[in-house]
C-alpha cells in the first residue's frame, strides 16, 4: 500500500495554511515537513497495524499482518487452514445399540439449566403443556426424554397410563 499520495495530501494542506501566513510560515512549514513526513506515516502505520488487529481477531484462526517494506505498509494474509474434505465410510453392518434404559426419574437427583426459547415457541410449549394438564416444566422434561430415548414415550412419574384412552382432570366433590 503507498502512503504517499496520504503525505503528499498533507503536505499540500500544510502549505495553503501556511501560504495563508505570509512569508515566516510558509519557511515554518517548509522546516516542518519532514518530521511531519514521518510522523504522518508512523501513525497511519499504527492505524493500519491496529484495523488489521481487529481483523485477525474475526478471521482467527487465520490471520492478517502489517509489514513494512521500504516507506510503505504491506499486509501479509494467512488464511484459515481449509477443513479436510470428509470421506465417507461405509455403513457397519452391525445392528445398532439399543437405546440406554431411562433413568428413574425418582432417583432425587436433579439439575437446573437456564432454557431460553424464541418467543413463539415458548408459546407453542406453554400451550402443549396446558393442552396435556402438565407444567411447562415437566413438559419439558418428558420432551426431552421421549427425544433421548428415541421416540418411546415413557408416563411421567406419578401419573398412570390412561387404561381406556381416556383420561378426567380436575377436583371432585
């Protein structure tokens, strides 16, 4: 990348603002644009090495460097190393494992994790919830059993399975 046109820039708006002080500035200037030449280009060095900074942080783990050759910056681009391409295996032809039994669900042993759902579908499984007389919650817990447990559906704890497929909810009297 060449600065010069950066410094050139800079020197021409160094010497219309001298040209506006007569004759004392614009010597003034004069005397002040080497050093001004090199410190113009150390800092705009700094910025390019600091935005590069900032760019390796998002392109890690590739990465992208600031060199100086001569007067002028060069940026050196080392790419993220490429996955290696996939290759597919044949299938074993063994039967799979069965899935694990469910554990028991009365062994007290309990763990909380935080669970955050999109809007629409925390409203779709409060519903769901509602629909089958059970608490978000425990929703919750028989989804994620039935999803672990490939798809058998096992009666939450406490409750029995309906025997006629039907079932009554509710306070008597």
């Amino acid at each position: 990348m060449d600065l010069t046109p950066y410094v050139d820039n800079l020197r021409q708006e160094l010497a219309v603002a001298a040209d506006a002080g007569g004759d004392d500035a614009r010597a003034l200037a004069e005397r002040l644009t080497a050093p001004l030449e090199s410190a113009t280009r150390l800092t705009l060095l700094n910025a390019l090495s600091a935005a590069m900074g900032e760019v390796t942080r998002e392109l890690a783990p590739g990465s992208v460097d600031v060199r100086l050759r001569g007067l002028d910056p060069e940026f050196v681009v080392t790419a993220p190393p490429a996955p290696e391409p996939r290759r597919e295996e044949p299938e074993p032809l063994a039967a799979p494992a069965p899935p694990p039994p469910p554990a028991d669900a009365d062994d007290g042993a309990m763990a909380r994790i935080n669970f955050r759902l999109p809007a629409h579908l925390k409203a779709r499984a409060e519903d769901a919830a509602t629909t089958e007389g059970l608490s978000v919650n425990a929703w919750l817990v028989r989804a994620v059993s039935t999803a672990l447990d490939g798809g058998q559906r096992a009666n939450p704890p406490g409750r029995a399975a309906p025997a006629s497929g039907r079932s009554f909810t509710g306070w008597v009297r």
